[in-house]
C-alpha cells in the first residue's frame, strides 16, 4: 500500500491543467486519513471514504507491478499470520476476570483458523507468482486475505 502512494506522488506527472485521476485519488486518501487522524475522533468508521479510492489506486499498482516485485512485498506479511499463530495460545493471560479469560480462550481459537487460512492464501499467492500466473495469484490472494479478514473480525 505504501509504495503504491509513493509510487502515485512521484510517478504522475502534471501537463498543464489537465485533470491528474491518480493525483485526485492519492489526495482523497491522504486527506482524508491525516484530517481523521489529527481530529482525535474516536470513530474508525470515519475512515471508511478513503479505501474506495486506496483500492483504485492498489488496482492499478496490482495490474502494472511485476511478479517478482509482489513477490517480495508479499514476503515480509508472512510474519502476520506467523505471528497470530505464535500469541494466540497466549491470549486469555491478557485477561483479568474469569469471564474474560473464557472469552479470550476461545477466541484465540478463532485466531489461529484466521490465521491459517491468512497463511494458506498467502503461500498459494506466492506460489503461483513464482509459476507466473500472476491473475491467479492475484485472485487466490484477495479470496484468502478476505476468508482470514472476515473470520478475525467476525469473532
């Protein structure tokens, strides 16, 4: 996502006074995210404008990047679901009553099949850009980041 914004900033160039879409768009996100921000509201639904012009803009990065380049950006969130496997036993310690601790128990369950499904698209992902079938790298990736997203955020 990162070096999608950087890229947008630098690689677009201004001619004249033509309308610049990916400028327009690199502007919505970073407005949007920096006033919410710098308000101090608590409200995390106010950032919701932001990601249709985020995924407009990780859209294009995605249909010009090369296989290699995603490669090694996918690389380093591999400690994500890593990481969600190695704490998850841990979570009812971070609990102070015994209601609690139940409720963490048994959402650390959860956790790990998040996890594992996380994991699972992400080496499928890899794997077939190391194949170089790119679209379906793209597609098994999206479908499992979701499947892991919607079950972390369900529980």
């Amino acid at each position: 996502m990162f070096d999608t914004l950087r890229r947008t900033w630098k690689n677009t160039t201004y001619i004249g006074t033509a309308f610049n879409p990916e400028r327009f768009l690199l502007i919505w996100v970073v407005f949007i995210y920096v006033f919410f921000s710098v308000s101090g509201s608590k409200l995390p639904s106010y950032l919701l404008p932001m990601f249709p012009a985020l995924a407009l803009l990780m859209g294009k990065r995605l249909a010009e990047i090369r296989e290699r380049t995603l490669l090694w950006q996918l690389a380093p969130i591999l400690l994500v679901p890593l990481a969600t496997l190695g704490f998850a036993p841990f979570t009812a310690q971070l609990a102070e009553t015994p209601l609690k601790i139940e409720m963490y128990s048994d959402y650390a369950i959860w956790a790990v099949v998040a996890a594992l499904v996380y994991l699972f698209g992400l080496i499928s992902a890899m794997m077939l850009l190391v194949r170089r079938k790119i679209s379906g790298s793209t597609g098994s990736g999206i479908k499992h980041f979701d499947w892991g997203t919607n079950y972390f955020i369900r529980t």
